[in-house]
C-alpha cells in the first residue's frame, strides 16, 4: 500500500520502472529474469518498460491483463470493477477476464470492466501527455528516501528488484 501523498517507485534489475501513485493497494507477484508481475487492486500504476524478448511484464488487475514489452502505460484500477489502461508508446495486448484480446497503439485509452475491453479511443487530452520517467542516479531528479520497515504479513525481500523506495 502507498500512503496519502507518496508515491512509490520499483526499479528493476533489467532497467524497467514502476511509480505506484498515492492511495494504492498492489501485489509484487513475480520478478525474475523471465517475468516481472504487479497486481493492482487500487491505484495508478505508471511503467516504463525495457523491451527484451527473454522476459515478459505483466500489470494486472480483477478486470483486465496487460502483456508489455518495450512500452509506457499506465494502469488506472479505479475499483475493483474498473481499469483504465493508457498507452504512449510501444505496444500492448489487453485480455479481459474472458480471455478476449485487443491490440493497443500508442496514444489511445482502453476502459476494462468485469464485462470486456472497450475498444481503443484516442487518449483524452487531459492524459494524453506521456509520464516522465523517473531518474534513479540523481538526487536531484528523484529522490528516494528509504520505505518504512514492512510489516509482518509483508514481503520483506523482493528477488529482481534492484531499488525501492517512496519517492517525496
């Protein structure tokens, strides 16, 4: 879980990124060499993902899958019944929770719900401005300060992630 007002930011041993927004409930399920997956039960997710053929991403939720590779999205689980997925580059295969499938392009929205995938719409302008990616080698850029010890029911180690940390 992220607090009020922080976010928290994952870095990952093959360079891709993942800014958890504030208010957000989520899931480190797997990060290894071959498959790094978040579930999301709550929250804004924002990716930026290195493309490599050996290893997939996956950012999930109860209404919708997102399959990634070399991409910047953003994963917006609105409730438990609704997920808002942005692309703004690379590309992304959607399935819902009945296994049906869509392409996404960059610059369009796709809206899931226990129901299906709307189809794809140009993104909003309000959205349509792609995340800047966090930098992790300055002070100045992002500033990590450590994340509070984790409680006993919490992962306290997580293989494959390289930082972590709540960004100010």
């Amino acid at each position: 879980r992220t607090g009020n007002r922080e976010s928290t930011l994952l870095v990952f041993t093959d360079g891709s990124k993942a800014r958890i927004g504030p208010r957000a409930q989520f899931t480190l399920e797997e990060a290894s060499s071959s498959k790094i997956s978040l579930f999301m039960s709550l929250g804004k997710l924002e990716c930026w993902v290195t493309k490599l053929a050996s290893r997939s991403f996956q950012a999930r939720s109860s209404a919708a899958v997102a399959a990634v590779r070399g991409t910047v999205f953003s994963f917006n689980v609105l409730s438990p019944k609704k997920t808002i997925i942005d692309l703004f580059s690379g590309s992304l295969a959607i399935n819902d929770t009945f296994g049906r499938s869509l392409q996404m392009n960059p610059g369009q929205r796709v809206e899931a719900s226990l129901i299906g995938l709307s189809k794809p719409a140009p993104l909003p302008p309000a959205a349509a401005e792609t995340p800047q990616e966090p930098a992790v080698d300055s002070d100045q850029d992002a500033q990590l300060k450590p994340a509070p010890p984790p409680q006993e029911d919490e992962i306290q180690e997580l293989p494959g992630v390289i930082a972590f940390g709540q960004l100010r």
